[in-house]
C-alpha cells in the first residue's frame, strides 16, 4: 500500500475494487448532495499559516481523547454496512484504527456484531447508537455494549428520520445488493471483493439480525430498520440513555449553537459537530462552518470533536486551529478499507498522521495543543 500517496489514490483504487451500490452508499450525500460537497468545499477554502525558521525538531502528534491517549487528534467514525465494503470490515478497521493507536466506533448498523468485534480484538472500542422505536433492543443494545467492553456510546442524533439518497434508490442498495442485471455483472468483475464478503462472518446486520424470529430474513429485516427510526426523539431520550449507561457518552450531530449549550448540560463527555457526512438535511450548513461559533460557546464546558469531510492531516490541522480537539472521519478510511483491507485502513491513518506531522513543521508548530486560530492565514 505504500504506492498510495494520499486519500485520494485510496479512494482510486477503491472505486476500481468494490462494486457501484456499496460505492456509491459510501459517496453519496442526500437530495442534490449540496451540503455533502460544501462540506469539502469550505474546508479547503481555510488556508494554514506558513512559517519560518522556528524549531520544528520535536514534533509529536499525540494527544488526548476523552482523557485516553491518542496517536493523533484522530477517530474513526462509525460507518454502516462497512463489512459489506469488505469482508468483516468492522473488524479489520478495528484491528488498524487500534494498531495506530486511535479510537474505532463501531455503527449500530454494522454487518459485524459488537461480540464480533469484540471477540476479534484486543482493546475497547466505541459504539455508535441510534435510538430506534424498539427501546427494549435498545436497552439491550447498550447492555451489550457494556457486557463488551465498550469505553464509550457514540450517540447519533441528527437521524430522526431519513434523508433521501438518490443513488441508494436507483441502485437498489439492500443487504445483500438487491438482484439486478447490472448489479450482478458489477459484482462478477469484483473478484476480490465478492470472496472477501463470501468468505466474512456474516452478510447482514449483525447487530439487529437476531433480534426478532425471522430478522435472517433480508426483507423482513430490511422492513423492521425502515419503520424503527423515531421522529419522536427528544433530549429526555438522551437523559434515558446517559442513566442506562455507565461510561462515556458522546452525542454526534450537533450543527447549532443552541443544541451545542443544550448538549453541554446532559453530562455527555463530548458533542460531535457534525451534519451526519451530508446526508441528512441538505441545504445545511457544512460542519467546518458551525465548528468556530459552537467551540466558541461550550468548548470551555465539554469536549468538541469534528467531523464532516476529513481527507487530510491538513483537514484535521484545519478543525483543531478552529477548535476541535479531535476529529473524525469515515469516508476516508472506507476507502482504505475497500482498496487494502486492514492494510489499507492502516495506510489511510498513516497518511493523515504523516500530512499532519508535516503541516506542523511547516506552520512552526510542534504539539497538537500548540495548534489554535494563530495557524489560520488571515485573508
């Protein structure tokens, strides 16, 4: 994997190795995909501060990450489906994210199951948690979580309901891939791909799969996730939730001011700006653009982590000199994932930590705590 430079060359070969639904899954935003581009846009309009001649000798990108240490300001963020990008993903990115030494969060819908994980690897991990209609699975959910060791529960809240994705639609994504013409002559020129999934611990949402008799069943599966999200989430949800669960507790979606101050009073150890990578609420501010006046307001009062359109160990120098202390990213290491497998997770990471390294020297900066709005060029 050492001929991959960059994201982008990850993100190549990617698109060559895995079949169009799951690709396109990973890419897509919702509705016309205006906030998933402004995302990327507006992150690449803020430009680093060059400067000179300073000691640059002793740099180190290690941090802190909800008091853990960290190997850079760095986590990966949950991603469904993402044992279909490759045969048992979750675990393979687990492996990687916790050899590079920073967090992985596992998604509610996973294809592996938290045992799985579990089972596979040697250090906690994060789960990610959507609150469904079901409280009874997700009482059980959370308990599982815990039976496994989870250090921390990655709250979603910005997926009351769901945004449409045009792609997904006109690919027929299911799990598996709905069986089409094209999609089955898709899958026939990935090889590698179809053996790794064919060869993977399990071929559906393995979280959810045995939860009622018949789940096994993609349809009746399928048909039981389309009707679980809740409209009626509230922020006593999130008071349910933080008295069920005894450790750490983040909530991931927050794009407001006012939901931030909200955020900071639950008792949550961190709030997560983000616009769930562009794929909710189109239209929407991008996550870079409401990270300065929401670290602004409670940085002071809980910890604030990033995400929405990281690519880079410039992105993440980016989102800490605008106030994050940490970010996450997905897509990225997806495309990792899907190029290399573990090796390719680990090479995604490698990039980005390296970039940053890096980007340090070159603006004069030698810790992570060093890196405030000083590393920002004023236009």
């Amino acid at each position: 994997m050492k001929t991959m430079t960059c994201i982008e060359d990850l993100r190549q070969t990617y698109h060559g190795k895995v079949p169009r639904a799951f690709v396109d899954y990973c890419e897509s935003g919702s509705y016309a995909e205006q906030t998933l581009h402004a995302n990327r846009t507006d992150l690449e309009r803020i430009k680093l501060r060059q400067r000179i001649l300073h000691d640059v000798t002793n740099r180190s990108t290690k941090t802190m990450i909800l008091g853990e240490p960290a190997a850079l300001p760095l986590a990966l963020a949950p991603v469904g489906l993402t044992g279909m990008q490759h045969g048992d993903g979750e675990i393979l990115a687990c492996r990687a994210a916790q050899q590079a030494g920073i967090p992985f969060t596992l998604s509610t819908m996973s294809i592996c199951s938290i045992e799985d994980v579990a089972a596979a690897v040697d250090k906690p991990f994060w789960f990610q948690l959507y609150v469904m209609k079901d409280r009874g699975y997700i009482r059980a959910l959370i308990e599982r979580a815990a039976a496994a060791k989870c250090s921390a529960i990655v709250l979603t809240v910005d997926l009351q309901v769901i945004g449409q994705r045009h792609r997904d639609i006109k690919n027929g994504m299911s799990v598996p891939p709905e069986i089409r013409i094209r999609n089955l002559i898709d899958i026939a020129t990935k090889p590698v791909w179809a053996l790794s999934v064919l060869l993977g611990k399990r071929k559906t949402f393995g979280n959810i799969a045995g939860h009622y008799p018949g789940m096994q069943n993609v349809t009746v599966l399928s048909k039981w996730i389309s009707e679980q999200f809740d409209p009626a989430l509230s922020w006593k949800d999130v008071e349910w939730i933080k008295s069920l669960w005894p450790g750490k507790l983040i909530l991931k979606g927050i794009l407001d001011v006012e939901d931030a101050r909200i955020a900071a009073k639950t008792g949550a150890a961190a709030l997560v700006v983000s616009n769930h990578g562009g794929r909710q609420l189109d239209g929407a501010s991008s996550s870079i653009a409401m990270l300065p006046p929401i670290a602004e307001a409670v940085g002071s009062e809980i910890e604030v982590m990033f995400d929405g359109g990281i690519r880079s160990g410039q992105d993440i120098m980016r989102a800490v000199a605008l106030g994050a202390r940490s970010c996450m990213s997905g897509r990225a290491y997806i495309y990792g994932l899907g190029a290399g497998g573990q090796a390719g997770v680990a090479r995604a990471i490698e990039i980005m930590r390296n970039e940053l390294d890096v980007s340090m020297a070159l603006t004069g900066i030698t810790s992570i705590g060093e890196i405030d709005r000083r590393a920002i060029a004023t236009m």
